[in-house]
C-alpha cells in the first residue's frame, strides 16, 4: 500500500504543472453562461455512448500492428518554403497527428501543435511518438494564430505551449482552455476563448469556433470542465475546416450549411472504437462528414503519430480509400511533413505498408443517436 500512496504522488508531483489549471473568475462566469453549460459541466446535445465492459474484453484483441515496426518515409521540412506564398493561395502542412501549418489568403495558422515526446502529463509514460517533429519549433514561420480544439494531451501539449508561449501570436481556444494556456505563461491578451459559433478575425481570414460532438479533460477529475470544438477558417478566396475531436452528429450538417462549402476538409480517420463509437468519427464516417460539410478536398487527420486506440495504425488509411472511392470524393494523404495545395492536389499514392485490417463490414463505427441522418 505504501508503495502505491508513493508511486501515486510521484505521479501528480511530476504531472502537477501539465495537468493545467481550472478556471476562475470571469473566466468560468463567461463559460457558466455558455448554451453548452448545464449542471457544473459542458455537454453535448447528442449524449456520447461508452461500453466499459467491450472496451475492457477488447484490450485482449488489440492489433500487433497498433505502430509501425519499420521507418516511415518522412519529409524534412525546408523553413525557407514558407518565405514564397502557396500560387494558389491555400497551402496544409501534416506534421502529424492533427497538427497542421495552414497557409491560407495571406495567413500562417496552426492548429492543434503537438511537438512533446508523449500525449501524456509526463515525460516518460503514456503513448509515445513515433518519429521526431519534421521541423524544429523555432524553424516555424511567423504565426497569425494557434488554434487548439480541446485540453486533451494529444491536441494540448504542455511542453510545446511552455515553449510557444512568448511568440508573438494569438491562441484560439474554446472556452476555458485558456486557463491552461494562461497557468502557462501565455499573456492573457495573447488568449481568444471562443464559444460554439462565435468568432475571431484576422485581418481578412475569420476564424469560427464551431460545435463538435466529444469531451475534454486532463486529470480525471475535470472531465468536461471546458468546451471542445472544431474551426472553420474563412478568408477572401477559400475556406478550410478543421474538425479537432468529433464523433459523428446533425451538427455537421450545419456547419456545412452555415459555412461551407469548403475547399478542405480535415477530419479525424484514426483512434476509433466499437466501445466508445461517439468520440470520434472513424473512416467512413469521416468521409461522409465531409459531405455534410459539402468539401472538396479531404485530408484525414488524428493518426500517423500515435498508438491511441486497438485497431492496426495503416487500418484508419486504408478504409478511408474505400470509402472515398465509393463515395466518389477527392481524398490526399500526405506523408509526415508533407505540403500540398488543395486546387493542385498530387495523384494518390499508397505509401503505407500493406498489413492486415478489418473493413468496415466487418468492424463497423457507427455513433449513437443519429436517426436524423439515417
């Protein structure tokens, strides 16, 4: 038992500083006045549906492939790309995971950065990353904005924001994310807390926060104490939307209708599972989200980085080729450090390992409660 109480505290004495910080003061009276608040937490309109019992049993069944076992063919990023503007105007930079540099109508944003060794309150436990960050954070162009969907460790990375904090940028976040940011370092006038469709401008881009269907939280014990989202980026000539965590939901639709149509589309394919279906979209249901949203161009996110779910890590890629095909969509796959142009997207290319999957026939991801758009 003793060793125990100690293993226990070195845990939260190690993780105290990432673990963040909740809000106070008109920080959390402007989030207790938010639509999504109700009864000392955020929800969701779509309730989520979570098995604990299948999530335990399929532990025993997780695939051997969960991370590569061989080098990826990864990109070096040059920093001196970034001094010419993408000819169209509209240029995405994958360094993995969810973390992108969008280059769009004039304007540098990067959503989600995650440049820690692990999605984890420490150093040395929890999933860790399977390759190096393609460029080193100081060899990052200028900024106009970071924007961050939520306060989970895969999407707010402690040791990169410590080490962002004094950059001359703007941090996009929903509701009461700030407050970790602000624990941080980063000077409260740098901070922009957003509410489901209210809104920030740039110049001429305008950054949307927009509803998602997920769940927040770093400790255990302050689930659901700040907001979620996804953002759509609209500027002069195009609009790209970023879908952070989401499972699926009618909301989409919406968005699509109120801010779309978008020349890009990304949405989360990887970290899914038939224990927990409404937390995150899956392949399929990532294409057909992507419908809803009336894109063009689809790029799938949240994989290439991490072992966070059972299922083999190519799995996410190679459902999604299915389904677009069928689906007759546009879909591109970037390699880990890889720029490309949605008006100029290069010709698929399979550049994953052929390993063993399941289709979706055969393990199926379809979110709760969603008669509507059935």
């Amino acid at each position: 038992m003793t060793l125990l109480v100690v293993s226990i505290l070195v845990l939260i004495i190690d993780g105290w500083q990432a673990f963040g910080r909740a809000a106070q003061g008109e920080r959390a009276a402007r989030m207790q006045a938010s639509a999504q608040w109700s009864q000392g937490a955020f929800v969701n309109p779509q309730p989520m549906h979570n098995d604990s019992w299948l999530a335990f049993t399929e532990m025993f069944d997780a695939s051997p492939d969960g991370s590569p076992d061989s080098p990826l063919p990864l990109i070096d990023i040059d920093p001196q790309m970034f001094d010419t503007p993408p000819p169209t105007g509209l240029r995405v930079t994958w360094f993995g995971h969810s973390t992108m540099l969008l280059e769009i109508d004039g304007k540098r944003v990067l959503t989600d950065p995650v440049w820690g060794e692990r999605t984890a309150p420490w150093s040395w436990l929890g999933p860790q990353r399977w390759y190096t960050p393609r460029l080193a954070l100081e060899d990052l162009p200028s900024l106009d904005a970071v924007v961050i969907s939520h306060d989970h460790y895969d999407h707010l990375d402690y040791p990169t924001i410590a080490a962002m904090r004094t950059w001359d940028t703007v941090f996009v976040t929903p509701l009461g994310v700030g407050a970790h940011l602000e624990y941080w370092g980063v000077p409260p006038e740098n901070i922009i807390e957003l509410d489901w469709w209210q809104s920030h401008k740039l110049g001429e881009l305008e950054i949307v926060c927009a509803s998602a269907r997920h769940a927040s939280g770093r400790t255990g014990l302050d689930n659901q104490a700040t907001l979620w989202a996804g953002y759509a980026l609209i500027g002069p000539q195009h609009r790209v939307y970023f879908s952070g965590d989401t499972g699926m939901f009618p909301g989409l639709q919406e968005i699509g209708d109120r801010l779309g149509p978008f020349d890009l589309t990304m949405l989360e394919a990887g970290a899914y599972d038939q224990a927990w279906p409404d937390w995150h979209l899956g392949p399929e249901q990532a294409v057909a989200a992507h419908q809803l949203l009336r894109g063009k161009v689809y790029m799938p996110v949240h994989w290439g980085l991490f072992n966070l779910a059972l299922h083999g890590w190519t799995e996410p890629l190679e459902r999604t080729a299915v389904a677009a095909a069928a689906a007759k969509i546009e879909v591109y796959v970037p390699r880990p450090g890889e720029s490309f142009e949605p008006e100029r997207v290069p010709e698929f290319e399979r550049w994953w390992p052929q390993l063993p999957w399941r289709t979706a026939s055969q393990y199926p991801i379809a979110a709760s409660q969603l008669d509507s758009l059935r």
